[in-house]
C-alpha cells in the first residue's frame, strides 16, 4: 500500500460532497485514522480535521443500486428483465435502479 502523499481539510470536503462542515465534524467522532480521517497538527493548540482520498470516499455511501447489482444480479449472473417481472417493475426502472439513474423509495 502507498503511503498517505496529501489530505484534503475538512473545510474542503465539505464543499466536495455538498455536506455541512459541522455534519462532518460529527461524523469524525466515530473515524479513525484507518478510515481516512486525520488530525493536522499547527503551531501551538491549533489542529484542523483533514481527510485521505479514502476517507473521502467512506463518506459517500454507495448507490443502492450498485448493492442490488454487487448481491444479487452478479452473483445469479442475471439481466434485468427476468428480475423486474419478478418484483413487479418495467425493466426499465430496475436498469436506472443497478445504473445508478434512479433512487429506492418506501
């Protein structure tokens, strides 16, 4: 594994993904340094949150289509067709589902 060559500030990810710097700060309560989430050092009692590339990416949850596909097309080797009739849906909307292009609602 290659060694950590930069990180990103917390300010910066934020403004990344779209989400609330203080959101953040909560959220890296519970990361460690194995999941991507550092503490900079400054002069004196100055410390600033900052982020790998993955830790990053630990903070965008995957598509559930991506998990619908990873589980259940690929392993059964299925398209989409036989499994929309099952589940009642065009095919059309579980393809956008396991593309990414549609979202799960209840």
């Amino acid at each position: 594994m290659a060694g950590i060559s930069y990180v990103f500030t917390i300010t910066r990810v934020a403004k990344m993904i779209g989400e609330d710097e203080d959101w953040l700060q909560e959220i890296c309560t519970e990361m460690d340094p194995e999941d991507g989430c550092l503490t900079v050092l400054g002069l004196g009692e100055e410390a600033i949150t900052a982020f790998t590339r993955s830790g990053v990416d630990n903070l965008n949850p995957p598509h559930p289509g991506g998990i619908v596909r990873r589980q259940c097309l690929d392993p059964l080797e299925l398209s989409v067709t036989e499994p929309a009739k099952g589940l009642g849906v065009t095919r059309q909307a579980l393809s956008d589902l396991v593309n990414g292009k549609a979202g799960i609602s209840i």
